[in-house]
C-alpha cells in the first residue's frame, strides 16, 4: 500500500503568483510528497490565492470553500493571504493562512498537518523544477514586490517593497530551464524596469563574468541563451530605450508589456502613475523607428475615482494616437485597503462598462487594422497544441493566454513546442490564420 502524501494544490491569479506556485510545488516534490490530481486523491489542499480585484478575492474564498467542503483539510496562501482576518471569517476551517512568496511558511504549515517522508528523494525533482507552464515555455519572475504607491493598487502592503533576485540566481534558472527543452522565457515581476534599484544594481556573477543588475544587462544576457525572451510588466523608465535595439537586433522578442493605465494628466496624477502622455507618444514613436516590428500591449482603466467624460476623451485620443497592437481594460474596482477609494466623485458603475465598452470597441477596429497589415508576411510561430481544426501558436506579438493565437491549418508533424515557418493568409480582430511554408 503507497502511504506517500498526496497535496492537492490550487493556483489562481497572475504568473506572479504562479511562479510562487512552482516554487511550492517543488519544495513538495523535493521532500517527498505527491501531488494529486483531485480534491478525494489528496490528504491535504493548498491554495495559492489572488486578492487584487472584488471578483479575484470572490474567486479566491469560493475556491477555498470547495475546498473544504470537498476535502476539508486547507492551507491557504497568496495575496489574499495577507489578510487572514478575511479568510478565517469566512471559512474558519481552514488549518493555516499565509502572505505571498511565503513557501518557507507554507511548508511549515503542511509539515505540522501532513507530516513528510522520513527519507525525501530528491532526484524526483528535475532541475528545472515543477511547473505549471506547458514544457515550452516558462515564467522568469526577477523579483518580488515594489516601490510604487499606485493609489488603485494594494499589491505593495500584499508583497512587499521591491526585492530584486541576484541576477547569478535569475540566469542560472535561466540556463537550467533552457537546458531542459524551454523555448521561451517570459520575464515577470511587479516591475520589471526597476530591477536592480533597491541593491543599486549591484555587480552579480555569471558564467565567471561580472553583470549589473539591471534590466538591460539581464536582457542581454538572457538574449544569449538562444531562446525567445519576453519583457512583461515594463514601467516606462528612461533605461527602457536601451532595451529597443536588442529588440532590433533579433536578441529579445520586440515585444512590450507596459501598464499604461490613463492617458488623461488628471486622472494619472490621482493614481501617482507618471503623467505625461505626449512624451509617451513621442517615445512609443522613437521605438517604432528603431524596431519597425515592435508590439505593444498595455492595460487601462476607465471609472476611476473623478474621471470625467473630457478625461475619457484623452484616453480615447491616445489610444487612436498610439495603436498600440494589444489592450486589456478593467472598470475601476474600489479593492479594500486601496487609497483611492478615499477619493471624491466616484463614477457610476454603468458609466463606468459604458466607458470601457467604447474603449474596447474602438481598440478592436485598431488591433484588427494591425493584424491586416500581416497578411502575406512570413512570420515564426511557436506550436502551443494540436487540436482538430490544425495546430494553434504564438508569434513574438503573442503572449500566452493574454494576447491572440495564429491557426495553421496543416499541423503534420507538428507537436507542442515546435517552431513553424508560416504565411498569414486572414486576420480577425485578435487572432491571425495561416499556412505553413
């Protein structure tokens, strides 16, 4: 009879926080423990929860509460984590509560209710680790917390102030991940430009040579390893420039992932976001004449706190201004603990979907203009799966899960992982078809 013990583990929310999921996940199986693939195989069940928005926390409780009903016994972690109060009210059965990027605290929690193997056999962990992330692709997180005071967000009291990884550290995992068949690394973190700035870019070690850490000088590096790398949540600081000729130059995917949130200066300056949307257009235009290729992809929100119909029209304005290639908007969502719930002339919730509607509609018409002009280009795509319509990929513009898909329709021989050779033949307003060349 096999009395190894079975975790189940839940992960909800952003790659960040599923990078802390892998984290876990590998102590796990690095002492001994099974993973199991469902609540009645598991003797015990750990959350990884999400707590930035109303709908995430909503997600997150009912995800414990599943939990409990169907197994019982429950360790909680992640965002949501940080406010205990919260989750012991609601669900008071849980066994323990604890904050993000806090797997030493979650070991301790599952060692004192589901005790671990006397002897852990360490070679059942690869060296890649585990991962949630299909084989050929894996999130990169270079550091933790962060050291703006974005008065809509609460992620600085959830995790922290800036925490930079050793850039040693980061290029090993790095190295190890390619090593094991990887062929892209998305590059995450709450900041990515300011990596490096809380230990002032202090001189690391790889490959015997000295690097700072710094964005660029991690770019360049992991540019080496001869694989796709993408920057995702990049805040537009000056050293961001230095980054677009490695883009020109086929070292990184000319791809950027930048929360531009507003364009109004008003409403920028409520949310202590950098308020100076002309200089971002003339920089967004810069860049395209460096690296023609450049992809763009950003998040905004409309119905913040005192936003007015002339500060919606300068966001329209930048958006037909900048066509940037991808976009994500939220309605504003008054999360516990955030500052700017305590500001005047809130914006009716109808406005607000009203407001985002038009947004989103307009940013189609924008994003499908941009996919047309691909047709007849030949472009790399990289083989996410095989289904029955033909096999579906990612082009460099194409972040997993968030931005489109291209649909090759003759997928012989084809297998996840795959790099393809395609001609795009139609467009939509987010996805791209093609056939193989």
């Amino acid at each position: 009879m096999n009395t190894t013990p079975k975790v189940g583990f839940v992960s909800l929310g952003c790659p960040k926080a599923s990078s802390d999921s892998e984290r876990i996940l590998t102590e796990l199986r690095a002492e001994g423990y099974l993973i199991a693939p469902d609540y009645e195989a598991a003797d015990l069940i750990v959350i990884n929860t999400c707590g930035f928005i109303d709908a995430a926390v909503e997600e997150s409780l009912d995800a414990i509460g599943e939990a409990i009903a169907e197994n019982g016994k429950v360790i909680v972690t992640g965002c949501l984590g940080a406010n205990a109060d919260m989750i012991r009210q609601a669900h008071p059965g849980v066994l323990a509560v604890t904050g993000p990027h806090a797997t030493a605290e979650v070991m301790a929690a599952v060692h004192a209710h589901l005790p671990r193997l006397h002897d852990p056999h360490f070679d059942l962990v690869p060296p890649q680790g585990i991962r949630l992330t299909p084989d050929h692709y894996a999130y990169l997180k270079i550091s933790e917390g962060c050291n703006h005071r974005c008065s809509f967000c609460i992620i600085p009291s959830m995790r922290g102030d800036l925490a930079s990884r050793s850039i040693g550290d980061v290029l090993q995992e790095a190295e190890r991940l390619t090593e094991a068949g990887v062929k892209e690394l998305l590059v995450i973190s709450q900041d990515t430009s300011a990596y490096g700035v809380d230990i002032k870019y202090r001189t690391g070690f790889w490959q015997g040579r000295p690097i700072r850490t710094r964005m660029t000088e991690l770019a360049a590096a992991l540019s080496e390893l001869d694989v796709w790398v993408r920057l995702h949540y990049v805040y537009p600081y000056p050293h961001v420039d230095e980054v677009i000729p490695l883009m020109a130059a086929g070292k990184l995917l000319p791809y950027l992932d930048i929360p531009f949130q507003h364009a109004s200066p008003r409403i920028l300056k409520a949310m202590k976001r950098p308020a100076a949307a002309e200089n971002t257009l003339a920089r967004i235009r810069a860049w395209r004449e460096i690296c023609p290729e450049l992809v763009i992809r950003s998040t905004f929100i409309t119905g913040f706190p005192g936003e007015t119909e002339d500060d919606f029209e300068q966001l329209m304005d930048f958006i037909e201004q900048a066509e940037l290639d991808r976009v994500g908007c939220f309605t504003y969502s008054a999360v516990n603990g955030a500052a700017a719930n305590a500001l005047p002339d809130h914006v009716p919730e109808e406005l607000k979907e009203e407001r985002r509607g038009r947004l989103m509609e307009r940013q189609a018409d924008i994003s499908a203009d941009r996919l047309a002009q691909r047709i007849g280009q030949t472009m790399t795509v990289l083989i996410d799966e095989i289904t029955e319509a033909g096999a579906v990929g990612r082009s460099y513009a194409d972040a997993p899960e968030i931005d489109g898909v291209v649909v090759i329709e003759q997928a012989d021989g084809l297998m996840a992982g795959d790099f393809a050779t395609v001609r795009i033949t139609d467009s939509g307003e987010h996805d791209l078809w093609a056939v193989r060349t």
